[in-house]
C-alpha cells in the first residue's frame, strides 16, 4: 500500500501453488476482539472453511473460532480480507500466533508489539488501548496444515521466526518455547480436524433441515390433496343438490304454465295482458338459464385446476342460492297465478251472480209485462162485452155512432183504456228488454266458455 512500510517476512516463491498472504492488520478492537485483515495471492480456486486462531502466549496456547461477522470468508486475489476472533487473554504476553483458512492452509502471524501510548501507528480513526501486532503489511508465505509436506521444516521455521520476533525476551526460554511450538502445531491439527467435523456436522444439519422442509413441503402437498377431493366432493354434492333445484324448478314451472293455462281457458280475454308478461318473464327465465349454462361450462372447465377448487366450490354455492332464489320466485310466480286465478273465478262466480239477477229481473220484467198485457186484454174483453150489452139495450140509431160506454158508477175510468178505446196504445219497453237479452246473450256465452274449459 503506498505510504506504508512493507517488511518481508519469508521470500515469495515464483511457484504457482504458492499462497501468500500479505497481513495489513492484526490488534485488539476496542471490544475486546482480535481483528486480522490483510489480502490474498494465489488463492483462485481454494474453499476458505471457517478462519481458526492459535495464538502461543507465556501461560499456554489457545484457540479460537472466527466469528460470524465477516462470513462466509471468501478470499480473491488482491482483495482486502478480513476476520475477526475472539480474545481474553493478554495482548503482551503472546509470543507467535497461526491463522488456518483451510486443512492445508496456515499462516504464521508476527508476535505482538506494544501500541504508542498516544495512539499513533495504531491507525486512523482507531481509540487507545490497542495493541498492534503488525504495524505495517507484511507479505507471508501459506505452508501446509497436518500431514502437509515439510510439516517438520515448517514448524521449526516457524518457531523460529517467532524467536525472531521477541528478541527481546530471555534466551532461556527457547526450549520451552520450541516444546509449546510443537504441542501447538498438534493442537492446530487437532482444532483443523474439528473444524472438518463441525463443518461436516453443519452439513448434515442442513442436510436434516432440507430434509424437514422436504418433509413439511410433502405434508403441505398431502393435505392439499385431501382438501382438493373435499372439495370435488362438495362440488359433485352441489351439482346433486343443482340438479335436484332444477327439478322442482322444473315442476314449480310446469305448475305455473298448467295454472296459467286453465287461468287462460277461464277468462281469456282477461288475462291476455297478463300471458304477455309471463311469456316475457319466461323468456328472461331462459335467458338466465342460458346464462347458467354458461356459468355452469365455464366452472366445468376450471374444474381441471386443483387449484381453483375452493373458487369453484364458492361458484357453486352461488349458483345453488340463485338457483334456490329462482324458484322461490317461481313459487311466488305460481302463488301468484293462483291468487289471480282465484280473483278470475270470483270476478267469474260475480258475474254468474250479477247475470243471474239480470235475468231474475228480466223475467220479473216480463211476468209484469205479461200481467199488463193480461189485465189489458182482460180490460178490453169486458170493455167490448159492455158495448155489445149496450148496444143490445139501447139499440143504436141508424146512422148514428156508437159512444163508448160509460163506466159503471162510482169507477173511475182508466186512462190506458180510454186512450184504448180512441185508438192509441201505450208504447212498449224495448230498452228494458234490450238489457234482458243482452244479459241472456252474456249468460249464454259465459256458459260455452265455462263448458269448453270443463
């Protein structure tokens, strides 16, 4: 990085199977983490597996898993990588520290170096009370984990560099620092066998849990398959149940045209008003039978999605209350025809009755008519025998007329029969029986009518 001092830890070999990993960061965050950043070379086609930190200290060494922060870890060629650990214990008392990114790959880290108490070299932006471990990018060559070649080789250059970054500290600490190098590196195989396992482990976990979602996914399809032959046995339940209102749908119809038809043969010239409208709402009827055939196709032909079940159930359920809606409106129709007819029979049984008494009255009519004409004929048979006696007692002058006779004394002479005698007669009651046989004409045609619909 420009500005930055650059120190070379191991030559970089022109090979290239060679990694390197130039470290720009290692230091404690101020949240009590161990922070390492840097960039990889020659890394293209590698898997990184979680990043593991052994860090050798004066009390022991210890290990510590990357957290989740910076996952999944993946590392490209020159660009910036980053990962960071947990720490507790004492940033000064580590003397060499191995960053494992995989199996076969390790990476030796500088010992720590005290911070500046003013916090410069500690990096920008970054508070006090950090120690930094590399102050500068250092370029360090990746060497095989367990069993890699030149294990024994690498191990000891290691703990020999290691040597080389505290040489400040005693001499006659080597042995046991050589000792804790080499129970390190077993360690460091040991955690990289565990962290193959917890990786195996995690593998199967979430091979378990694809499993279950396999298993709720199948369970889920099972169920829905129940429900889609509920809901096909509801379907085929309504089409019964449509099937069964189309009946009595149909006889509720037959009922009203027969009602209609006796109501027709009744008083047709009444009701003529009346079958225009029913043929009307016949015809609307049709229609509406049209149009839930139609309805009835369409839902048949989205009855081959399982999917649309639960709509066509819906669609169904409304057809059976149209359906149960249409012939209570037939029924109303029909009770309706039939208060119609039954106001058609008492307007007939009125006019049976009103003729009835047409003709009572014409026959009372004409016996008085029949007992004027008999008083009258009685009237001028004792008028005329009168005169004959008269005219026998008296014997009439010869060329002399005859006087009418005179009534008998103490009778009042009738008038109808005065004018009788002169010549003139009483005019007859032609309206009176203009209207009786009108009403015997009227009493005759309601008749046929009523024989024809018997």
């Amino acid at each position: 990085m420009p500005g930055r001092e650059r120190t070379t830890v191991s030559e970089t070999a022109t090979d290239t199977d060679t990694v390197v990993f130039e470290l720009e960061r290692f230091e404690r965050s101020g949240d009590g983490r161990l922070e390492v950043g840097g960039r990889w070379f020659g890394v293209r086609g590698r898997r990184f597996l979680r990043p593991t930190l052994s860090v050798l200290a004066d009390g022991g060494e210890s290990r510590s898993l990357a957290t989740m922060e910076h996952k999944p870890w993946t590392a490209a060629d020159g660009e910036s990588w980053e990962a960071a650990f947990p720490a507790d214990w004492d940033s000064s008392a580590v003397v060499g520290a191995e960053l494992a990114v995989a199996p076969d790959l390790v990476v030796s880290l500088p010992a720590a170096t005290a911070a500046p108490s003013d916090g410069r070299g500690a990096g920008r932006g970054r508070g006090k009370g950090r120690s930094r471990f590399a102050r500068a990018p250092v370029r360090l060559e990746a060497h095989g984990g367990r069993g890699g070649p030149g294990h024994g080789a690498a191990g000891r250059a290691r703990r020999a560099d290691v040597t080389a970054a505290t040489g400040s500290r005693p001499r006659e600490g080597d042995a046991q620092l050589e000792e804790r190098a080499t129970a390190s590196g077993r360690r460091g195989e040991q955690e990289q066998v565990r962290t193959a396992q917890l990786e195996a482990a995690s593998a199967i976990a979430r091979r378990d849990a694809a499993l279950g979602r396999l298993s709720e996914v199948t369970a889920e399809r099972d169920a829905a398959r129940v429900e889609r032959d509920e809901t096909i046995a509801e379907r085929d339940r309504l089409a019964q149940e449509r099937t069964r209102l189309r009946s009595e749908r149909d006889r509720a119809i037959s009922a009203r045209d027969a009602a209609l038809a006796r109501t027709r043969q009744e008083a047709e010239a009444a009701v003529e008003a009346r079958v225009a409208e029913l043929r009307a709402e016949v015809e609307r009827e049709r229609s509406a039978t049209r149009r839930m055939g139609d309805a009835l196709r369409q839902r048949d032909l989205a009855q081959a999605s399982s999917e649309a079940a639960g709509h066509e159930r819906e669609i169904a359920r409304r057809e059976r209350d149209e359906a149960r809606r249409e012939r209570d409106h037939l029924l109303s129709e029909r009770d309706a025809a039939r208060r119609e007819r039954n106001q058609l029979l008492s307007e007939r049984d009125a006019v049976r009755t009103r003729l009835a008494k047409a003709i009572h009255d014409w026959e009372i009519a004409a016996a008085r008519d029949a007992q004027h004409t008999r008083e009258r004929d009685a009237a001028r048979a004792e008028r005329d025998r009168l005169a004959r006696e008269r005219e026998a007692a008296t014997g009439p002058a010869d060329g002399a007329p005859l006087a009418p006779a005179a009534p008998p004394p103490g009778q009042t002479p009738d008038p109808v029969e005065a004018q009788a005698r002169r010549g003139w007669h009483p005019p007859i009651d032609w309206l009176a029986r203009a209207l009786a046989l009108a009403a015997l004409i009227t009493f005759v045609v309601v008749f046929v009518v009523l024989v024809r619909s018997a």
